[in-house]
C-alpha cells in the first residue's frame, strides 16, 4: 500500500523493484533498547550481516513527517543519540508522530505494517512486546500481538523476553493463528536463554523451510505473520534463573514508582539492562545478530519463489 507518507531509500526500492531479498530492522530496540553509542554500533553492525549474507537492510523510523524505509548512518546516529527523546511508536502512536513531525522509533507493531507497506516480507529483531504479567488486571498486552494477526510480515526473534507472562503470550498467538516456529531445537528460547520451560509449538531446522512454510500460509490466503523464534548463541546466554530476579525486582520498581502503558517495556529492559551490568547488553548484541543471519537467509530462499 504506498502512500504520499512513505519514503523508501532508492536502494531498498530498486531491490524492491528486482525482487530482490530485502530484510526490515525496528528502530525503537536503537533509541529504547539500548545505550548510547553501543545501540548506533550495533546498528549499523546488523545491517553489514544482512548485507554479508546477500541481502538489502532497511531500518525503519519516522523522520520528517515521513515512514522512512532505510535509513543512513546519519539518521541512525540521531536516532541512537536521542535515545528516550525520540517517540516509541506503536500503532496508535503513528498518525500523531506523522503529523506533529516528530522523532519516532517504531515498535515491532508499527514496524511490521510499515515494512508490509512497501512490500518487506522478512523483519529481523530481538525480542517482541507480548502478554504483559498480570496482564489479567492491567490488560498491557503490546500491539505487537494483534498486528502480527493481520500483518504478512514474518518476525525473527529470540523468543519471548520473560519480563513478558510467555505462556500467556504463546496462548495468546494461539488464538490469533499466528505460527511460532523455533530454529533447530524442541525448546521455546526466552531471549536471554535458549530455554523458557515451554515447549515450542513448531520446529523447523533450516532457513528454507521456514521460507517454504511463509509461502505456504499466504498463498493460501491466511494473512498475517510468521514468528520465528531463534535460540542465542549458547556462549552469550544468560539462565533464566539468573535473570528470574532481575526481572522481580525490575517489575517491583515499575508498580512502585507506578510506571503504566507504553513506558512499562523500556522501563523494564532498562531497569534490567542496568542491573545486571553488561552481560545482558552482550547478550542482547549478539541475538540480535544472530537473528540478523537467520533472517537474511530466510529472506533470500524467500526472495526465490
Ligand atoms: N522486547 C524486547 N526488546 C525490545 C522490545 C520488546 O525484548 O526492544 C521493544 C520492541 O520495539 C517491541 C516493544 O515492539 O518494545 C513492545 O512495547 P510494548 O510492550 O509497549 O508494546
Ligand atoms: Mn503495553
């Protein structure tokens, strides 16, 4: 769907154009998921492995009153720089940041239906907003969830972060008939682990079966995303156990300084990011990477039906 607000790099359109493999990156895990200057290094990191392994980045954001679809190292520092000045974009947020000509970061949700916009069929990232716990009084569940359900843009993740209620997430994808496929093993990673104590739903070993399994569901007519779930990198992980009490006493510091909405993730990952000094930052960097990888090359056995 193009539209006079959506603004594609040359690059992205002419690989567009020759149905090319072209992956989406997020910009809210630059501005709020990450430190300055280690989220603008990890960027423009991402984007040289999806280039290695033979596809096209695209970084999207909202700048200018406009949906840009990749972006320049320029426009990433700014973003990374801004850090929580920039706006965390979900859907809701999209028309007022457009409008207003504000600075925003697009959350998965925003993400996803940009991308899905100008024809982007694979989006990389680390981990999706979900099922919030407790979500049976607050009702937070991220946007992220009901625009896979319509969105035809598959998300590679490493899984669920368990700041999130996962079980409540996976049942939740249920519901929406949303596909949550891990790479190469039986256990659904959690970020930080490659466990989580569930179960995955579905298991694929290789990247063209996972492309295979996209073309299947939306030749067919069923709209909206495919979760992939890839496990990080076993040298990076950090136990669920271990990060179990980070989790605790962040979600305590958010009810009592009474953090609501949208501020409740960043908060959190922030909160947990500080406390438990770099490791988890490490092992957010590499995921993401990895997931870089994974999503490349489903992109390019994608980009040959
Ligand atoms: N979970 C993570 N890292 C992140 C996010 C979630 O492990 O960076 C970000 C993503 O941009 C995601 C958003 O789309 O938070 C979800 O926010 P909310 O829960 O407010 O929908
Ligand atoms: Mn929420």
């Amino acid at each position: 769907m193009t539209n006079s607000y959506l603004h594609i790099h040359p690059e992205v359109q002419q690989a567009l154009k020759d149905q090319k493999p072209v992956v989406a990156l997020e910009s809210t895990i630059i501005s709020h998921g990450m430190p300055y200057p280690r989220n603008v290094q990890t960027a423009l990191e991402v984007e040289k492995v999806i280039r290695d392994g033979g596809a096209i980045p695209s970084t999207i954001a909202i700048l200018d009153g406009k949906l840009c679809v990749g972006l320049n190292a320029d426009q990433l520092e700014k973003l990374g720089k801004s850090g929580h000045e920039v706006w965390k974009v979900s859907l809701r947020d999209m028309p007022y940041v457009l409008s207003q000509n504000l600075m925003g970061a697009t959350t998965v949700a925003a993400t996803m239906r940009i991308a899905s916009m100008a024809g982007i069929r694979v989006f990389v990232t680390g981990g999706i907003g979900g099922v919030h716990r407790g979500a049976e009084d607050s009702m937070d569940i991220s946007a992220d969830l009901t625009e896979m359900a319509h969105t035809s843009v598959a998300v590679v993740s490493a899984g669920v972060k368990s700041i999130l209620d996962i079980g409540r997430t996976l049942e939740y994808l249920e519901t929406l008939g949303i596909p949550v496929v891990t790479y190469g093993q039986d256990a659904f990673p959690s970020f930080y682990s490659s466990r989580s104590g569930f179960k995955t739903p579905l298991r694929l070993d290789s990247a063209s079966d996972i492309a295979s399994m996209m073309k299947a569901k939306w030749e067919i007519g069923l709209d909206g995303s495919v979760l992939v779930a890839n496990p990080v990198p076993s040298e990076f992980e950090v136990t669920p156990e271990e990060i179990e009490k980070h989790i605790l006493k962040a979600l305590d510091d958010a009810n009592r300084l009474g953090i609501r909405g949208k501020e409740v993730t960043p908060f959190l990952l922030k909160t947990i990011a500080e406390n438990t000094g770099g490791e988890s930052l490490d092992a957010n960097i590499a995921l993401v990477k990895n997931n870089a990888v994974l999503g490349t090359a489903i992109s390019v056995a994608f980009s040959t039906w």
